[in-house]
C-alpha cells in the first residue's frame, strides 16, 4: 500500500486509497475514534511513547519530558534530547519515531504493509528542512515516493473532490506551528503550482501562547502574584488556552467565561474574543502581507482571484475570514474551509497515486508541477571591490523541476581547487540560508581561466543538487559538496541504530 503522510507540528496523519480511489484516513491505533496523533514523542530507556499514550501518561506525570514542536527544529543541527545513555536526539530522529508510529497504525489498520510514502512539508520548507524529512523518513524505513507541499496537497484534495476545474486558487494554510500562502491553479490535467511564500514559525502555538499570557495576566490582576509555572501546572495552561481558543472560533462566542485549576488553585478567567483578536492581530496581518504578496508574485491583482480556500487547524479562527472577505470581496469569489484538518494527508495520499502511475486507474488528474521556494545562487567574491556577491541560477517561484548552469574560472595558474558557496535566499534583503560548499578539484592541469561548469538542480521535491563538469569534456569534475546542515553531529548510522533499538511502547507507563 502506498500511503500519504501529513507530518505536522501539533498533530499527524497518515491516509490510503480504497479499492475505488477514495482517500481515507487511518484511525490512531491506541485511539481508534481519532484519526490523527498527537506530534508528542517520550523517550525513555530504549522505548518510546508516541502520541495520545503520551497525553495519558502526562496525567499522572505532569512533568514528563515530552518532545514536542520538533518539526520546527527540521533544518538543524542540535539534539533535541539526550537520554539516559547519553544519546543525543535529533529532529529527525524525533520526527522518525513518529513516522514509525504512524506506520504500524497504518499497517495493523489495513493489514497490509506500507511499501511507500508521500509525505507533505511547508510550502516555504527549505533545502535543509526537506532534507531533513527525507532524513526522518529513511531512518523510520518508509521508501518516500516524493514529497508534497501541504497546501498543494490540500488544493488537490479540494480539487479531485469538488471536481473543480479552470480556477485560480489561493490556499491560506495556518496550521500548529507553519503559515503558507500558495496560488494554483486547477485544471481538468492536474494541479500547477504559480506561487507560494510563508512564515516558518507562525500557528497554533503563539495562539495559544497569547491566550496563556492573557490568563498569567488575570492571575496576577486578581491574586496579586506571579502564577508558580510548576510542569503541572504549565501543562494545565497550555491545555486549558488551546481549550479557550478553540471556543472562541465558535461563531456565536463572543467571549469565554471558564473557572479553571492551575496547580492547587481554581480561578475563574473571562477571555474576550476581540481582546484575543487583538493580541494576535500583528500576526495576522502578517500572513495577510505574505498571501497578498504571494498573488502579486503569481502575476494577479486580488481580483483575479477565483478562489480563496482555507487549511489548517488555525485557519477556523474567525478573525481570519473576516479579513479575507474585505480583500477577496466580489460574491464572484469563492471563500471557503475545505477539511482544514484532514485535506493536506488525503491529499498525500492521492499524489502518491500520482507519482507511482496508480492516478489513471483511480480517474485521477496525473499532472502536477510545483515551483522553487526560494532564489538559489552562488555566492562568489568580487576580486575588484572584495565585496560578496551573488550570482542567481534559479529565481524563486520558476517550474520544477529547475536547473540552470553558470561557468566559473581559477584566477591563477597554480590554483587546483575552486570553492563556492551555494546559498538559498527569498530576497536578497533576507537572510542567506546557507546550503552547502561545493570544493571542486584536484584540477588534473590547472591554468589561468581554467573554467569549470557547475549545474545547480532544485528537484521536484524542492531539494538542491550541485554538479562541476568540465565544459571541454563534459566530463564530471572530482567534487565534494558539504552540506551545511550536516557538518555537526548527525550521524545517520548511529541514528539508525538507535531507532532501530527504540521499541515503540504501546503501554502508557
Ligand atoms: N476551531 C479552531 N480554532 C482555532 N484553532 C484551532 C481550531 N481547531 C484546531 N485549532 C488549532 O489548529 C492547530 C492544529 O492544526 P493542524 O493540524 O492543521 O496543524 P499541524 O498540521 O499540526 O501544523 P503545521 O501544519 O503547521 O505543521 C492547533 O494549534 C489547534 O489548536
Ligand atoms: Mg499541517
């Protein structure tokens, strides 16, 4: 069976096709009658709770470590656990157990084994963050038929479902922890991607954040004193805000009036829905900007718009469609919610019909074509003013896959080896994401203005490959390409092995 996997910040899914095509989700084995698991990993001596487990166990255990939010850590380097043996965890690492766990539901629900795996990643996921699921996956044993973006996903979803053809579409997609904008369009053909930006560190968790610190502040209105945040006592807060703020999505909620137990103490809180809107409106406006920027890069006016769908948990939030609605605002365009919380893993699932041939036996549209998310460029020193410069191959939002190649020159006789950083940037005002070094040579005969020609490739899965010829021969030069994000610690067999010593524990404690 092939599968789509939704591997998200605060919740994960894992979705098939029936016998007729039809994208299903598959229950939570330790909790049949939810469809998704909790992204919360708890590791213990060669075991691991993944999971709802972890929900029960954090009852009677308040202060548990529990690893939690790790795909906001994809893309680096740094443990984010060491066990008892010392053990360092890395995102992946993390991320590979919760794959497993989705896996073996996956497999003890359909009595089949998973052969495959579309999982889906942000839009705005770059080089090294999709690296890094990669990485999750081969370390969890899942073969990745390819990787799909989340709102791309959900857009395909939308359009198989709803049979929706010719529409330019915009999907505002604001999960847990991510917020992409992405305009598409949908055809009788497939899915074809024009445009996408986001914002890596935007979701559910600031929401509840806000709502947190709105609480702390009653707290400390009414009592006189700062709340004590025992690990109890901040798991309380943490659940009872998420609590809150999903009742303030309620239409007719204008505010929210609950006696609630931090600790030892119950406390009555009053939360208003416009003192919450208001709380997170800079961050609102924000994901506004970037999805009017998003349309404006695609080479549309807001008014060309056909569609406007929204994904994602976040995205039910009220303040948002009224927003919305005053930019997209002709009765023409359409503005809806479609499945915000199960679009993106069914739409996995049918590109994985897609990309493995399947799609024409399902009547599924077979194209799809995505875009770069990012400028990717060379970055080379000017001889005459010593200054960095870049030199651009690929432009961001250009059809994948992309290649483009640029030559360079040894600027002295003796020189055998030529060094280039390859970067990813959104624009050049932005911060470079450095991707990785490219040393080529030995060169076999150095001489001045040796050229040397390098390929800069973004694959259909938004991953970056380099590659040095020589343009007399055509041969490959001898080259080493570093990749940024591996140069410290992750050593993938080590990783292995320690995946492959965790057991997934089925009991909570
Ligand atoms: N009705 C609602 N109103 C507001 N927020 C909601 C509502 N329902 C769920 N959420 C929030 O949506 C988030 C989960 O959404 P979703 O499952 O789409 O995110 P995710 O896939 O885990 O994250 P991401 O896609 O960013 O990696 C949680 O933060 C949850 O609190
Ligand atoms: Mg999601």
């Amino acid at each position: 069976m092939k599968v789509g996997i939704d591997l998200g910040t605060t919740y994960s899914l894992i979705a098939h096709l029936d016998a007729n095509g039809k994208p299903l989700l598959i229950p939570d084995n330790n909790a049949p009658e939810f469809f998704s698991t909790p992204s919360a990993v708890y590791i213990n001596d060669r075991s691991a709770v993944v999971g709802s487990l972890v929900d029960t166990m954090l009852e009677q255990k308040p202060d548990l470590p529990v690893i939690r939010f790790f795909k906001r850590s994809f893309g680096t380097d740094k443990p984010l656990f060491i066990d008892r043996n010392s053990n360092p965890w890395y995102p992946e690492t993390v991320g590979a157990l919760v794959l497993k766990k989705l896996k073996f539901d996956a497999e003890s629900y359909t009595g089949e084994q998973v052969e495959s795996a579309v999982i889906t990643v942000p839009a705005h996921f770059n080089d090294h963050q999709r690296k890094s699921v990669l990485n999750a996956a081969h370390l969890a044993d899942i073969p990745v038929l390819g990787l799909v973006e989340e709102p791309v996903a959900a857009a395909l979803h939308y359009g198989i479902v709803n049979n929706s053809i010719d529409n330019v579409l915009v999907v505002y997609d604001l999960g847990g922890g991510t917020f992409d904008a992405t305009v598409l369009c949908l055809n009788e053909t497939g899915v074809y991607v024009l445009a996408k930006d986001g914002i890596t560190e935007l979701g559910g968790k600031e929401f509840d954040e806000a709502i947190s610190s709105m609480i702390l502040d009653q707290y400390k209105k009414a009592t006189g004193m700062d709340l004590e945040l025992s690990a109890a006592v901040a798991l309380q807060l943490r659940r009872v805000s998420e609590e809150i703020k999903i009742e303030l999505s309620f239409p007719s909620k204008t505010f929210v009036k609950k006696t609630i137990l931090l600790g030892s103490s119950a406390f009555e809180v009053l939360i208003y829905r416009r003192d919450f809107e208001l709380a997170i409106r800079r961050m609102i406006e924000q994901t506004i900007e970037v999805t009017l920027h998003c349309i404006d890069s695609a080479g549309f006016r807001e008014t060309d718009i056909n569609a406007l769908m929204f994904v994602g948990g976040s995205s039910m939030m009220p303040v948002i469609k009224e927003r919305m609605s005053k930019i997209i605002s002709s009765p023409k365009q359409k503005i809806f919610l479609h499945e915000p919380m199960k679009a993106v893993a069914l739409g996995a699932a049918l590109h994985a019909a897609q990309l493995s041939g399947e799609a024409g036996q399902y009547n599924i549209p077979p194209e799809f074509r995505g875009v770069t998310g990012y400028n990717i460029g060379i970055q080379t020193i000017n001889l005459q003013t010593k200054s960095v410069e870049i030199d651009c191959l690929i432009k961001k939002n250009m059809p994948l896959p992309a290649q483009n190649k640029r030559t360079y020159f040894t600027t002295n006789v003796n020189q055998t080896r030529i060094v280039l950083q390859v970067v990813q940037y959104a624009s050049l005002s932005e911060p470079m994401i450095e991707v990785g070094e490219l040393t080529i040579g030995p060169i076999q005969n150095p001489s001045v203005n040796y050229p040397v020609e390098i390929t800069v490739e973004n694959t259909i899965d938004g991953i970056i490959k380099v590659n040095a010829f020589d343009p007399n021969t055509g041969v490959e030069i001898q080259q080493k390409f570093t990749h940024s994000s591996q140069t410290l610690g992750f050593n993938f067999l080590s990783q292995k092995q320690l995946i492959a010593n965790t057991q997934i524990s089925n009991f909570a404690l």
